[in-house]
C-alpha cells in the first residue's frame, strides 16, 4: 500500500501543480504612447568634459575644459521621431549620418558617422530626451589617414524654445 501511495505521489503533484497560474490572463497594460523629440528652434549648451590628442598639454586640457559653447539651432525631426544628426553633431562633423541608434521611451543611443576636415569623426551619442528637452553625453573621436587626432566628450543639453524662424 505504502508504495502505491509513494508511486502515485509524483502524478498527484503533476495536476495539482497543472492547475496553478490556469486562471485568467493577466489585462496587458495598454502600450505607452512613444515619446518624440518635437522639431524646431532648439537652444543647445554644449560643455567640454574631456579633451584629448596626443600632443595635448595640460595647460591646453584645462582650457578646453572651460569651453561652454550655446547655439540656437534648427533640428528637424524625422516621422519616427530621429533627430537630425547634424543638429546633434555641432561643429564637431559635417554631412553626418546615423551608423545605428536607438530611441526608445525617451532614451537614445546612437552614434553618427561624419565628415570632419580631411578626416572622418565618429560621434557616440547617449542620453535622455522628451518632447522639449534633451540631456545627451557625447564622445566624439576624429581620424585622420586611419590615425585618431582628437578625442572630444562633451555635455550636451537642449531646450525647444519654439519654431524654427521663417527664411
């Protein structure tokens, strides 16, 4: 008898646990609305955090890092709520485009590819955004003749203050 009961034991258990979590499913939460950068007239603070190449001295490193640049700037904005990246790029490149990027609730990591003097710079960007505001750290590194020349990082933050002007 002991044995029939310890080999029915494992049966039991199977349905007594088949039942668990059989009720019913969950409400899924309705999906959130994206969040997109609004385009037009953008106030952009751009502060130098790092500066290196490799002649760089230390009196030349404390200076950039006193380098707080302000630009009002046009940023349009794509259907799917991407940014312009020259916009994004200020001075540090030219004709950029995305080599990948990510915009996901309010969060976006990217990095440009773009034209900088006779070299190329790659720009890594990461950072917070809503429709009116962004808070990116940047990173950019120029090359020139396969050769990095300059590392940059930078802080960049933004505010929309209104439509872009009419020309």
């Amino acid at each position: 008898m002991r044995s029939t009961v310890l080999a029915a034991l494992p049966l039991v258990m199977t349905f007594g646990l088949a039942g668990c979590g059989s009720g019913p499913a969950p409400d899924t939460e309705a999906e959130e609305a994206p969040i997109l950068m609004q385009a037009g007239e953008w106030a952009l603070t751009r502060k130098t955090t790092g500066y290196n190449t490799p002649t760089v001295t230390p009196a030349e490193y404390q200076a950039a890092l006193k380098d707080v640049k302000e630009d009002k700037v046009c940023i349009a904005v794509d259907a799917a709520g991407v940014p312009d990246a020259n916009a994004l790029a200020g001075t540090e490149g030219k004709d950029c485009t995305y080599k990948d990027k990510l915009l996901r609730k309010g969060r976006l990591i990217a990095t440009l590819s773009c034209k900088a003097g006779n070299g190329t710079s790659e720009i890594a960007l990461e950072g917070n955004y809503t429709a009116g505001t962004l808070t990116l750290g940047t990173t950019m590194t120029k090359t020139v003749g396969g050769q990095p020349t300059l590392r940059t990082t930078h802080d960049l933050n933004g505010k929309r203050v209104g439509d872009c002007p009419k020309v």
